[in-house]
C-alpha cells in the first residue's frame, strides 16, 4: 500500500431477487466497495450517469403497442464491472481470500466495482460510447437514455435505466442482429418478450395493439413493509376533511418513516399511478417535519392503494387513424430524432 494513500473498505452483499409473481428467480453474492469513505478529488470526481426518463418508457411500450413493433429486453450480467477507471483506487482485501504474505496488502481496481461513487458514470459512459459509435444509434436531446438507429430498411429502439435495456424493432432480424452485438460485448441475458420491467408488470394484447402496465406486486410490497396489509380500503386517495398545514407547537413524529412512505408511493406514482399525483404533491410538502396529521394522510393513502392495487394502466391504440397523433404510420418512424 502507498504511503500517502487509504484504502477503502469492501463488503458481501447476499440478496434475493424475485419474479413478478414474488418467488425468488435466485441468490446473488456481489462484492460491493464502501464507496461512502472516498474522498472528492482524490478518488472520484464527476458521479451522474443519465437513465430513460419513465415517461419515455411508457411512450416507447405505447408506441411499440400501437405499431405493433417487436418489444424485448436485456439485462446486462454485473454491468458496473465494465467500467473503466480514471483515478486510482485501492481497496482492502475481501474476506474469505487469502492474503498476500505482508499484512499491508490491498488490491488495486483496475475496473469499477458496485458501491463506487463513479461506477454508474463509468458505466454509463462505456455502453454510450457503444451505441454511439460502434452501432450507430443516435442519442435523444430529450432524453439522454434512449438511442434510435433508423434506415429505410430497419427501425431500432434502446431505453437504457442502468443495467435494463428495453429494446423496439420492425423485424426479427434486426432484432436478432442487435442482440448478438451487445452479447458480443457484454455479458447480456436475454430476458425474450418483454414481460416485466422496472418492477412493473406488462402484459401486451397483438390483437388490440395495446399493453397493460401492473404495479399491484410492488403495492404488496409497500403494504408489507409498513404493516398495512390488512388494512381497511379507502376510496380516496387523501382526505378531503383535513387541511395538511405546517404547525409550529405540533409535535415532530417519525421523519424517516414518513419520508419513506412518500418515497415509496412516489415511484408508483411516476411509473403507472398518476391517480395519486395530486396526494404525492400534497404530503411531500411535510418531509422535513411531519406531524401526527401528515402520517394520518400518509397511511390514509395506503389504505386507497390496498383497495386500488388492481387498477392497471393501458397503453396503446386500436384505431390506425390514432398512429398519426405520435407521429407514426405503418411502424415508421416519423418527426425530428431529436425531439
């Protein structure tokens, strides 16, 4: 080890990763660095990588839907492992390996490891490069994590959120193509048809041309997690009976908890929920002092989530006259790239 320098620490990280249904689909082990001990300019300095807006997604699935374009996924195996480094970074050895013979020992990163600062960036920046330049896909002004490529003989469309790639094309063969290209690279599974994404459920109807996005997984999920299963069902996602105000003699309750109430119902409601925007807008006003009050409405709009945890968001369109309102028609792409 330097002299000048502190290595960071690492750590094992066991988790369980699940299917739709809630059965573990299987056991992860990653090696994870304590990236919260590096320090600004010595071991990282830019941290933002962009993903795909979840409005884009769901234009693209609604898109896909009415023009009855082929709709997959891919899922790149430790994608953070791919990343280059720029600063120099050392880190203890992990337990369960054997050390070198001097108790000083340490390993240098020569790639990005999960829990770095810089790891989504680097990331980020090596599979843009990819797309860019190596596959010619063009990249969105808009929306830094979707890429077109486009000819008169195909049509290929990438949402990248992170490690998810959701992909859209006019053929199988072009589809088949593009495939084979990432898993040349990277270490890809091909999840097939898209079914599940981001935690939301999607079911696709060829015959209406129309897709169904399900979050009623992740509601149980909420619901489990703040001891609200069995609770009674509302109709109204808040209640129109109070006035949420800021009290300065009210009694400060559990600021973490309720934080993490809004946060959760916050991701519903971007992904597939806007019935509860109006609430989310409301209650998230309160996150740096909620009172008795401000939780009251918070589980109040858990009990409408418990009695709305079937409602589904539809996508889509059934009519040809209708592809000419997102500027599609017969599956071409149509409009500016860049807007």
């Amino acid at each position: 080890m330097p002299y000048d320098r502190q290595p960071i620490g690492c750590k094992w990280i066991f988790k369980r990763k699940l299917n739709p249904d809630g059965s573990v689909a299987r056991y992860k082990a990653r090696l994870v660095a304590k990236g919260f001990s590096q320090k600004f300019g010595v071991d990282y300095d830019e941290t933002y990588a962009p993903v795909a807006k979840l409005t884009s997604i769901r234009t693209l699935l609604s898109i896909g839907a009415s023009c009855d374009l082929l709709i997959h996924q891919m899922d790149v195996k430790t994608a953070f492992l791919n990343g280059n480094l720029n600063e120099e970074i050392y880190m203890t050895v992990p337990e369960g390996i054997d050390a070198a013979t001097s108790s000083n020992s340490v390993c240098k990163l020569n790639r990005t490891l999960y829990g770095l600062k810089q790891s989504p960036r680097m990331w980020n920046q090596k599979i843009d490069n990819f797309l860019l330049h190596e596959q010619g896909f063009t990249r969105l002004n808009s929306d830094h994590g979707t890429y077109i490529r486009r000819s008169n003989q195909s049509l290929a469309i990438i949402a990248l959120y992170v490690d998810d790639l959701l992909i859209l094309t006019d053929s199988l063969e072009t589809m088949t193509t593009l495939k084979l290209n990432l898993s040349q690279t990277f270490a890809m599974t091909d999840c097939g048809e898209i079914h599940h994404f981001l935690g939301i459920k999607i079911t696709r109807d060829r015959n209406k041309r129309t897709i169904t996005l399900d979050q009623g997984h992740y509601i149980d999920q909420i619901l489990t997690r703040f001891n609200m299963t069995n609770c009674k069902p509302v109709a109204t996602p808040l209640d129109a009976s109070i006035q949420l105000k800021i009290t300065e003699d009210a009694e400060i309750t559990d600021v973490t908890l309720y934080q993490q109430i809004v946060g959760s119902a916050m991701y519903l409601m971007i992904a597939t929920r806007p019935d509860i925007a109006a609430t989310i807008s409301i209650i998230s006003q309160f996150t740096s002092k909620p009172t008795r009050d401000h939780h009251h409405a918070a589980k109040h709009l858990l009990h409408y989530l418990k009695g709305t945890r079937n409602y589904k968001l539809h996508l889509g369109c059934q009519d040809d006259s209708d592809l000419s309102l997102i500027g599609y028609s017969d599956a071409n792409w149509g409009g500016d790239v860049n807007t």
